[in-house]
C-alpha cells in the first residue's frame, strides 16, 4: 500500500474519530478498500472509504480533478448492492473537500484548512444519515422478530411447543431468508404457501412434504411432484433430515406464516436470529440458562486483538504483494475456532464474516494486479474472468468453525446461521467475480456439537494445537445463582481446589481452555462477568491457570454489556485473552472512564489478575492485617431475623417507647452501608445478654421473638435452624463494640472518589452490611479516607452490581499502609485527617452521601481531602500528582515484598497505619 494511501486513510481515521464522533470504525460499519464490480467499466475497483448507508469517500492525490473524482465516486455508488448505497459521496485531494448530498442534489466545497468552520455541518449530516441507517437496521431486525414471534404465539395456542415446535420455527426461517436471497427462484416458499387453502387445511402435509423433498437429491425424487415444490434444490447437511409430527394448520395459523414470509428477510443479519428466537423463548428459561446473546462490537472487542486485527495489518502490509496476498489467503484457512458457549453462533458467525470479507478483498486485489486467484487448497492457479466462468476454490471454510452449546433451540439456530452466512458472503463473492461457490447440495458444515461444554472433551469437537483460537462468552451466572447441576459441573472441573465455590459459573470455562491450551500457542479469549477480576476470585482461578503456564494478552476492563436483542441485558463485563506464549513487551488493556464511555486504550507491560498493570501478586483472603501493629478491622453483626429485631422504623421505634418500657431499654441505632452513608435512621432490638424475664413481660420482646424463630425454623439453612433456639438474639452477635469506632460501609459506590467513614460511638449497633475498627486513630482513619486506599479498593474489592464490596479479609487485611515510625510524617496524616472531621462538622444536615457526591462535595471538605491525599502520598514516598497506575505498581510491589518475607519482623511492625495503644505519638479519633 502505497505512503499517499496510507496518509489518506489514516487522515479520514482521524476524520471519523474526531470530527464525527465514530470510535470504533470497524464496528460502526467503515470500511477502507471496498471491493466492487464497476457497472460503467466491468472492472474491479475499490472506493476508498464506505460507511454502507451513509457515506463513501474518494480521496485523490494533490492537484487531481474533483469533478473527475466525484464521476467516479457515483459510479462506485451505482456499483453498490441497493442497501449499501449512500446519501452521502465526498471527494478531495488533500487540499479540498466536496460534500455531495446525493438525495437533495446539493453540495459544498471548501479548503481543508476551513474544515473548522464547517463542523456543525458535518455533525448534523452524518447525524442524521448515521441515525437513520441504524434506525432502519434495528427497525427490520424488530419487524422480522415480532413476525417470527407472532407465528410462534399461534403454534403455542394451538398446543404445538417443545422440540418439534423449535426445528420447525428454525426451517421456516431458512425458507423465508432463502425465498430473498437468491437460494432458488425469488419468492418460490411464498408461492407455495400462497396456494393453500385459506383455512389453512392441509398445509401442514404439504410442509411435511416439501421438508421431506428438501433432503432428497432431484435424482431419487417422485415424478410426480407438482413445481411448486419439485423447484426447490436439493439442501442435504441435516437440515430436513429429521421427521417432525405434522402440524394441523388453521387460518389464523396460516396468516402468521404467510405474513412472515412476505418479509424481506435479505435486510437481516443471521446474527440477529439469536436475539430474535430468544424475544420468543420466556424470562425463566433465559434465567435458567445464563444467555447473553453477545453484541457485533462486543464479539469484536474479544476476536480483534485475539486475531483479527493481525489479519488486517498483515493485509495492509501486503496489500502490492501478489505473494503476500496469496500466502494471507493461504493462512485464512489454517486456523480452527471453538466456541464453547456458542449460544446462537454469534462468535462464529461474526468471526466467519470478517475472515471472508479477508478473504474477498484478497481475491478481488489479485484480480486487479493479475485477473487470477488462488483456490487455496493445493496452490493451482485458476483463471477467473468477469464473465462468469469458473468457480473460485475459498480457504476459509465453515469446517474451520466448531462449537459446543447446552441448548437445543440455540444450538439448531447456529448450524442454520452458519449456513446462511456462507451463503451471503458468496453471494458477494458472485456480485464481484461471477465465479462463487454453489451453496447446494450442502457438503460441509460448521460442526456444532449441544451437550455440556464442561463435560465434553473440546478436542473432540475441535482439534486442538497451536492452530486453535477459543472464544466466546460462557453463561453469566454467580456462585450464589448456581443449580445442582452446574455445582456438580463446577466441581467436576476445579475437583479438591480451595475455594473454588465461591467462583462464578464462566470460571470453568477458564480452566478447561487453559487445560486444552497448555503446551501450544493456541489463544483463549472470554467476555466475563467482571466479579472473576476482583475480591476473592482471581487467587483462585490464576493460582489454577498460572500452573499451567497461562498469561494475560490483552484485557478490556469493567464496562457496560450490550447484546444484540431487543432488550439489552445489564451485566457489567471484562474480556481477557489469555495463552501460554511468550508476551509481547506491551500489551493492550482497555479501560472505560465509565461503563457506558467508550474504552480507552493503553499498551502496558503486564496485566495482572486484576486487570491491572502491577505485578502479578495474587491478594488472598487473610483473617488478620498484614502488617504487624495494624488495627484489626471487624464484621458488623448479621440478624438473619426477617427484619424483626434490626430493622425497626423511626415510627415503630416511638411506639415501642410510648408503649412498651421493657422493650424500649433494649432500642439501639443499627447502621449498615446504607444507614452510614445515607443518614437513614433505624432501630433494632439488641437483646443479647438481656434479662430473661424481660424476654417473657415484654408484649413486643415476646411477639417478636416468637416470630423469629418461627422464621429460623422454617429456614432450609441448618445454621439458621439452630439459631432459632436463641430467637432473640441477632444469629451473629458477638461484634457489637465497647468502645467508640470507625465505620466503614461494605458497599460504597463506584462513583465516589473516597470511602466514606464515620466515627461512632459505642451503642451503635453495626449490621453485616458495615465493617468497623474499634478505637481507630487519626492515622488509620486518613490513610483510609485517602485516594490510596480508594484506587486500592477500586481494584482489590468484589463487586455488588457496579458498587465496590469491601471486605476485611480481602481489602482491608491485605492492605499495605505506609511507614508511619517518621514522627513528622504521622503527625501530618493525622493532623490532615482530624481536619477532615472538623470540615465535615460545617455541614451537619448533609448525609455522607451528599458531602462525597462528586456533584455537591463542598469545596472545604475537597480542600481538606486534597491536603489529607497530600499527606498520605508522601508517606508512601509518592508525589501529589501521582497516577492512579503509579499509586497501584507500588502497592502490589509493598505486598509483593511483605508476602515474600523480605522485610525483617521487626520493620513490618513500622508498616502500619496505627501505632501501638501505647505510642504517645498516636492519639484516638475523637469527633
């Protein structure tokens, strides 16, 4: 590719990118080097840049004629397939830029150097044509949807449900896409079924029929059979081999059908027939399933830096090499890919998409440089003209393709989509060349193999060598969500591993690939639930795979999943590639300022378990802080009482006062996350070590605990059966602080920059749901209420939606706090910290909540919290403007060093946040 072709095309990259607002070209649809069949010459051509529906782009050198340029560009457009076809041509030469707005018969020209001036201009075309065009795809894919769902609701009606009603459905969707997209004669399954009787006796037999013609080569048919049905070809690869109980059709049955075959069903995507047979499927067998029928973007961000973006650059590279094409086209057919969660097929099919659209730009660039191609297969040059003759051997192949999915219905939706595929892209091939394969009789297939992926060997499926790229995404489904069957599934593949039940279900499918990969340079890549990156997961399963010599490649980190159904599923992901190779010296992580920003890319020198660039030190559960002379953090008290005894309201609370007198010497405050952060008041009953007669002569004591272990006994927990001897106490109550203490709430949410804490006194009951230190001084309460402690717990914590859940073992007690012993350095952490307080002590009617909303944090507090990040960073020897990536490299280098045992006992005492109780120096928190 020539320097002026690559400046071009990285100009309008920039283009897209920054004027338009595209991010992600390759997924938005742009497409650089478009291959065509000129109409007006008979050549093949390539138009510089086309967004199908919106724009094409032809870019000439310095000095050449727009005019010219703009002849050819709406040569190009006439060229196109009619739903590629753009409103929208622009034409320059580096210097100038003319935009033809082909629909109004308008246009514009102006000097590059003037592009500033017209960029309100650019946004509101390419808003509106971009809009439309998407409107219009996701309008066609939510018509074909309700047509297919609207059939199904009347084969429901009429009793017809289950197996036969699944195989059915899937070969009515592969004779309507069929019937528009050039398999036989346009419109032929719409003529047959238009000749039926409109009650719609005798259809179903007829149907019956034309499935049973479908698998029966022309040869060894009757010769009888009228032309509505004899038309058909002869399809083979198991499609119509199975016989299905004939359907007894009535009108309103017939009309559903008839009414989804007039559809235009070439405007859809097989991609979308996943998504479109789950609308029809009901919530709890999605639920029962895990399925998340993955987006085209996201597949991409899994399969782009897994392989695809390697094809491409290699394409670009040899873009004047005839040798090079041809050996690219070559490699295109060597490797195998395995989906092992295929669901519908979407990994494959997108995959097989854009290795053929490889494919085809190869084919048609060496008919432009020498009217001949590779068939690919023994390396025998074949000549192919334009006319027609001749048929072009392909080296990407649907036996390349494997998959293994759990489900029935997806997995016969995948082998149909599949196919489908295979036929649009040589119906491509054939717009260009005249030379693409025939589809039928169908003689090779993707192999798609439904049974349980984690009791299946993979190998049996796909072959597995250097040559294997595995990918996909495995069911979403936490520990706390799994069923019998998939804890049997779970302990089949982690066997005697400690803690492997707290792994979320997609965990497994980490280390059958990492099993089946060990000892290759086969790839691995999954999108994931995010919580398998953070809290107590990542030891597990990287203590697992990094026995078997697996590493990171590549990561995207937590962002928000989008599938390609009518309703987005909310799951917050990561993607991880992972392999036994050798690393490059940077590889890509993603990050995503938000969950629904687009991601930001940086190449880093390793990424660790926690999707992070630091060393690879895994952070496991310890019972007790890591570090000598640290104070030791505590649970809150869990009730398991219905709310009976913790959750009274501020109204319930006043009446037992006004009522009860008994009941009300046990009234104690309760606060959890939510209470502490929100200022919510709530009460409970703290009944431990209460008087027993108390128990008895209190009508509420009595009422109440008499309803707790009503509810304890009923309970399926035995734990929870046993506590119902002791109904009056809360079922873990052995936690409530003497002394006054630091709160600290297990959830917090993502969007604050610092945890908030508060201190409170001793007859405040914590929850489960709060952490406390008793008696904490200034020093532990500013290193926590630091920024440091916040990208810690940012990266360290588990999850609770998209909220950090901090835990004692796993945060706070693997937490490295600064050397504290420098007398002046303490001094100003607790000064800085107890400044904090005092700032807060101005704002007594806001809540936590409101004093560290990013929105209202007034500027004190912030003053004050920039002073308290001051400190803390300089007593780990950091600057002020330290990164956040920094802060992280050097507090998994602390553990990495404190976990190995190279620091002496007697200096891990002075890494800590708090100096002993008889430190003259330290001074208990007292506001």
């Amino acid at each position: 590719m020539t320097n002026e072709k690559q400046f071009a095309q990285s100009f309008w990259s920039d283009f897209f990118h920054q004027v338009i607002g595209v991010e992600d070209l390759l997924a938005t649809g742009v497409d650089f080097e478009f291959p065509i069949k000129n109409v007006a010459t008979g050549t093949t051509n390539f138009i510089d840049v086309l967004w199908g529906g919106v724009v094409l782009i032809e870019h000439k050198s310095a000095g050449k004629s727009l005019d010219k340029a703009e002849v050819q560009a709406r040569q190009y457009m006439v060229s196109l397939s009619p739903h590629l076809r753009p409103p929208i041509l622009i034409v320059s030469d580096f210097a100038n830029i003319r935009i033809i707005d082909v629909l109004r018969g308008a246009s514009i020209q102006f000097l590059l150097t003037d592009l500033p001036k017209h960029l309100d201009h650019l946004d509101s075309i390419f808003k509106v044509y971009g809009s439309k065009a998407t409107a219009e795809e996701i309008d066609a894919d939510i018509k074909a949807v309700n047509l297919m769902a609207n059939l199904y609701v009347e084969f429901e009606k009429n009793g017809y449900e289950g197996h036969a009603a699944s195989v059915f459905m899937v070969r009515i969707l592969f004779l309507n896409f069929g019937d528009d997209t050039r398999m036989w004669k346009k419109g032929l399954f719409a003529e047959f079924l238009a000749e039926s009787a409109e009650s719609g006796g005798g259809l179903g037999g007829s149907i019956q029929e034309l499935f049973q013609v479908l698998d029966t080569p022309k040869e060894k048919r009757p010769h009888n059979l009228p032309a509505s049905i004899s038309n058909f070809p002869y399809v083979n690869g198991g499609l119509f081999k199975e016989i299905i109980p004939v359907f007894s059709f009535n009108a309103e049955m017939r009309t559903a059908l008839i009414a989804s075959s007039s559809y235009d069903w070439s405007k859809i995507s097989p991609a979308i027939f996943g998504a479109m047979f789950q609308t029809i499927k009901s919530k709890e067998n999605r639920r029962a399933l895990g399925e998340h029928y993955t987006s085209q973007q996201n597949i991409l961000k899994v399969i782009r830096p897994l392989f695809l973006d390697e094809y491409l650059d290699r394409l670009r590279k040899v873009w004047d090499d005839r040798a090079g094409l041809k050996k690219l086209r070559k490699d295109l057919g060597t490797k195998n890919y395995l989906d092992p969660a295929a669901g519908s097929g979407n990994f494959l099919l997108v995959t097989y998409k854009r290795l053929r659209d490889i494919e085809y730009k190869i084919i048609a660039r060496l008919i432009e440089l020498e009217g001949k191609v590779t068939t690919g297969y023994d390396g025998e040059e074949l000549q192919v003209g334009l006319d027609g003759l001749g048929t072009i051997g392909l080296t990407v192949s649907l036996e390349q393709f494997h998959a293994i999915e759990y489900e029935q219905w997806s997995s016969q939706i995948a082998s149909v989509a599949m196919y489908l595929a295979e036929h649009q892209a040589n119906q491509e091939l054939d717009e260009l060349t005249g030379a693409a394969p025939t589809i039928f009789p169908l003689s090779h297939a993707a192999t798609i193999r439904q049974g349980n992926a984690l009791r299946i060997d993979w190998a049996e499926v796909c072959p597995m060598n250097n040559d294997t790229i595995i990918m996909g995404n495995p069911p979403f489904y936490g520990s706390s969500w799994l069923s019998a069957d998939q804890k049997n599934d779970q302990a089949l593949v982690w066997g005697k591993t400690k803690s492997a039940g707290i792994l979320d279900y997609v965990a497994s499918w980490y280390l059958v690939a990492a099993r089946n990969i060990e000892g290759t340079t086969a790839r691995a890549a999954f999108v994931s639930t995010s919580s398998i990156s953070q809290g107590q997961q990542p030891p597990v399963i990287w203590g697992a795979l990094n026995k078997l010599g697996m590493g990171i490649d590549f990561a995207h980190r937590t962002f928000a999943w989008n599938n390609d159904g009518g309703k987005n599923a909310a799951v917050h992901c990561v993607i991880i590639g992972f392999s036994a190779n050798r690393k490059p010296s940077l590889r890509p992580l993603w990050s995503y300022p938000s969950l629904k920003a687009e991601p930001v890319l940086v190449r880093v020198k390793n990424i660790n378990a926690y999707l992070l660039d630091a060393t690879d030190a895994l952070i496991t559960s310890r019972s007790n802080p890591l570090q000598g002379g640290t104070q030791k953090m505590t649970n809150g008290n869990k009730p398991v009482d219905g709310g009976l005894l913790s959750n009274i309201s501020v109204d319930e609370a006043q009446e037992i006062e006004a009522t009860d007198s008994i009941a009300t010497k046990y009234l104690r405050r309760v606060v959890g996350s939510a209470e502490l952060i929100g200022g919510i008041l709530r009460y409970g009953l703290w009944l431990k070590d209460a008087d027993p007669s108390d128990l008895l002569a209190s009508p509420v004591l009595k009422e109440r605990i008499a309803k707790v272990r009503e509810m304890r006994l009923a309970s399926t927990k035995l734990d929870t059966q046993k506590s119902a001897t002791r109904a009056w106490e809360w079922q873990q109550a052995l936690r409530q602080p003497t002394t006054e203490y630091l709160a600290v709430p297990r959830v917090s949410s993502q969007e604050r920059e610092y945890v908030p804490m508060a201190v409170m006194p001793a007859k405040v009951v914590p929850n489960d749901k709060l952490l406390y230190i008793p008696n904490a001084t200034s020093e532990t309460f500013g290193v926590m209420m630091s920024s440091v402690f916040n990208i810690w717990n940012r990266a360290i914590s588990g999850r609770l939606k998209s909220d950090y859940s901090l835990s004692a073992e796993v945060t706070y007690n693997n937490f490295p706090f600064p050397d504290l012993s420098n007398e002046a350095t303490m001094k100003k952490v607790q000064s800085a910290a107890d400044a904090v307080l005092l700032t807060r002590e101005q704002f007594p009617t806001s809540s936590l909540a409101v004093l560290y909303n990013r929105n209202s944090m007034p500027s004190a507090l912030r003053n004050a919290h920039n002073a308290l990040d001051k400190a803390v960073l300089n007593a780990y020897g950091l600057k002020t403007n330290a990164t956040d990536a920094g802060t992280l490299e050097l507090l998994f280098g602390m553990y990495a060093e404190i976990t190995q045992g190279l620091l002496a006992p007697e200096k891990k005492t002075k890494m800590r946040g708090a100096a002993p109780t008889d430190d003259l120096n330290s001074h208990v928190l007292n506001h």
